[in-house]
C-alpha cells in the first residue's frame, strides 16, 4: 500500500499590506481570509469606498474682494497669502500703499492709509504744543547753532517772533500761556541773552499779545532775504 504524502498549504499574502495570513485555527470554519487581520480590512474598505471631494477653486475674478475693487478712497492691489486675518495691499487716494486687513476695509472700520500728513486725525484738534514747534523748527531749518544772532555772537535758540496772525498758545502743561507759531519762518536764531531780552521787552510791552513791532521786524528781515536771494 503506497503511503499519501500530505502536501503543505501555501503561504497566503494580506491583500492590503502583503504581509502573511496567519493559518485558521484548528476546527475553525468558512473561508480562508484575505487579510492579515480587522485594520487592514478596514483601510481596504475605506480604500474602495472613499471617493475624494475636490478641493473648490476660486479664481481672482470671483473672489468677493478682488483686485480691483475700490472701498471708498482705497483701492485693493493683491491680496496677501497667509494665515491669521485675509490681508491685501491697497492704494490710498493720496498715493500710499500699505497693507491692511481686508475685513477692516470693507467694513469701514479702516477708510484711509492713516498717514497723518495726509489724512489728519479727526478724533484729534491740531496739539502742536510749545515744543513741538521748536522741534518743528529745528527739524525743517536745523539747530539755531548754525546761524549767527543779529547781535553777531553764535545763535543757541530760536526765538518766535511775536509776528505770526496765526500764533497760538497752549492751554495746559509746563509751557502754559506762551505763544508760538505753527510756521517755521516765524522764529529767529538768537543768542540766551539777546533771547531773553527780547522776550522780556515784548512781554513788557505788549504782553502775549501780537507785536507790531514783531510784525515789522519779521517782514524786514525776510524781504532783506529775499532781496539777497
């Protein structure tokens, strides 16, 4: 009687991953399965019945806020790529372009480039202050230094004077009550002491009143400079 040699079952491979089935256990029932084990049957399923949704596209041209647009006295450029709150760059009416948040823009919230030389603040009255016109002063003509006093000695001020129609005063703060011009052609590069004097005198005289005499003596002076010019 010839002996039956029982020839091994082969190796069967997960259909997901490739790796090896391992063999049903013994007395176990049904159909050999296809996979190694529940997680790649359930990527396979996932797999076959997953259908992708395209990703919406929107072209410039249909944006709501596109290039182009116009919101009040700004004009949108390119929009700014990023995260955080949409960003575009805009063009103000005065010439500026600044980058601004798009939802600002189109609410109103933001209606300029804000650069106050150009857009002065409205929730502000003009708060040059004593200072701050000297500094005017010295930012547009340089330090009083440069300049010699009319009584021949190096200049170390400058002195208003006393001249301009327009002169204003500050109602609070150290230089309370003391006039000064918003105009940067309304002051004279003087010495401490001839600075002094000349503040006493016009003091004296006239108070913080507007000076005639001022008013002379500034119109002399700039017409003798514009006859040496």
């Amino acid at each position: 009687m010839s002996e039956t040699i029982e020839q091994p079952h082969a190796q069967r491979e997960c259909r997901h991953c490739g790796g090896p089935i391992p063999p049903k256990a013994a007395g176990k029932r049904g159909p050999a399965p296809d996979y190694c084990g529940q997680t790649c049957q359930s990527k396979a399923k996932h797999r076959r019945t997953y259908v992708p949704t395209p990703r919406a596209t929107t072209r410039p041209s249909q944006q709501k806020h596109a290039p182009g647009n116009r919101y009040g006295t700004l004009t949108l450029l390119d929009r700014i790529e990023g995260s955080g709150e949409p960003r575009a760059l805009f063009r103000c009416d005065c010439g500026n372009v600044k980058a601004l948040q798009i939802n600002n823009v189109a609410r109103g919230v933001t209606t300029n480039c804000a650069d106050r030389v150009n857009h002065p603040d409205p929730r502000r009255k003009d708060r040059l202050t004593y200072d701050g016109a000297h500094n005017r002063v010295k930012g547009q003509r340089g330090s009083a230094s440069d300049y010699l006093c009319r009584c021949g000695k190096q200049a170390e001020q400058w002195a208003y004077s006393h001249a301009d129609f327009r002169q204003r005063a500050d109602s609070e703060g150290r230089e309370t009550g003391r006039p000064h011009s918003a105009n940067p052609d309304h002051y004279l590069p003087m010495c401490r002491s001839c600075h002094s004097r000349f503040d006493s005198t016009h003091r004296r005289l006239v108070g913080d009143s507007l000076s005639l005499v001022g008013v002379a003596y500034w119109l002399l002076i700039h017409q003798a400079e514009e006859v040496a010019a």
